[in-house]
C-alpha cells in the first residue's frame, strides 16, 4: 500500500509525503516549544519520560507532572511529518498504550475487586474496512483473569481526525451491542512506531506499534 486518502466515507490510494517545513516555535500559553529539534531525539526523551509513569497511574492526581508530560507531547506533535495522518499507512496494525490521561482507561474508577493487567491495552486499526478493536486483560479479586474486546467502526474526517462508534463487547463466549454515542479521535503525531491521538474527552493517549 502506498497510503489512503478519505473521499467521504472511503479510502482511496495516495502517495504518502511529509508536510512542509513548520515555523520555529509552537506557543502554548506563556511557552513556546521549539520545533527545530530532530523528530527522533524529541521522541526519545518523551519516550524515556512516560516510562516510569505505569501508563499514567503514577502521575493521575499530578496535574503539574501530566503538564510536563504534555508540553513534551506537543513538541513532538509539532514535528509530524505526515499531516494526512489519519489516511497514513502507518495507522493501520497494532498497538500497544504506554501513557494516557484518561482515568477510565486506566482504571481509575473501576470496582476494587477489579484490575486492569498492566501493559495489556491494545488497539488494532484497519482503514481498508475502517474497523477497530480495543482489548485490556483484566483481573478479577486478582485471581482470574479474562479479556474485553471492544469492536469499533471508524468514519474518517481527513486530515487528521476519525469519529468512533463503539459496536459491541466481547467477554469470552458473550457479545454485547453496545449504545454509546459517537466520539472523535485526532491522530496528532505518527511515525512507523509510535502514534499519538487524543480524544474527544480531552484525553491523550500514546501508543506504540508491537
């Protein structure tokens, strides 16, 4: 595959390039990031940021650590070389959550006898049949362990964002239909292993290809 671009509801194939050279400092309130870095060193410290923060968890209530986090994440979001990103080639397989805000995610709310299996968030994405499937291992009163798998279908809105439709849920031989509303993903950054979205929660996610 060379890459997709979305012509309402359908990809059609298109050359893969990287955008034009952005302008040397991105503000974000009294902060200008620079920009000139080289997208690899960027991604690297980022990287090696997250990798002690348990996906997020460590830092949840810290919302001064999560504001170093993001004006990380935003220096890099300004250093993607594909600005079509939610057509990219590079969306499509699996991967693997290393660092998110979302307390729901993360299992921040979730019933005391319940525990998400840390490292098992996956996402695997299709844009030639625009499907998705979520998966998380979880752990009931730490004994058994069992597996969600969410179907998602994706509508895509060039250049950057998909809107979400959460189909059904899978628990081992059991599908339930799910009702929830339609939701939005930005993809703000991909590269071949790494890809940053946010969501329509506000929420930021970082993921990893496996």
């Amino acid at each position: 595959m060379s890459g997709f671009v979305c012509s309402g509801n359908v990809f059609v194939k298109n050359q893969r390039r990287p955008c034009a050279p952005l302008g040397r400092g991105l503000q974000r309130g009294k902060r200008s990031l620079n920009i000139s870095s080289r997208p690899a060193a960027v991604k690297q410290q980022l990287l090696e940021a997250i990798a002690s923060l348990d996906e997020g968890r460590a830092i949840i209530d810290d919302k001064d650590a999560q504001e170093r986090v993001e004006d990380q994440i935003r220096e890099l979001e300004a250093l993607n070389q594909f600005p079509q990103t939610i057509s990219s080639e590079l969306l499509d397989g699996s991967w693997n959550l290393k660092y998110t805000t979302s307390k729901v995610i993360l299992g921040k709310n979730l019933p005391g006898v319940f525990q998400y299996v840390r490292g098992s968030n996956r996402q695997i994405l299709n844009t030639k049949d625009l499907t998705g499937v979520n998966k998380v291992k979880t752990k009931f009163a730490g004994l058994f362990e069992f597996e969600y798998v969410i179907q998602l279908s994706l509508t895509a809105r060039p250049p950057q964002r998909a809107l979400v439709k959460f189909e059904n849920v899978k628990l081992g031989p059991f599908t339930f239909n799910l009702s929830f509303g339609v939701g939005y993903i930005d993809v703000t950054y991909i590269d071949d292993d790494l890809r940053i979205t946010r969501g329509s929660e506000g929420n930021v996610f970082i993921l990893v290809r496996e």
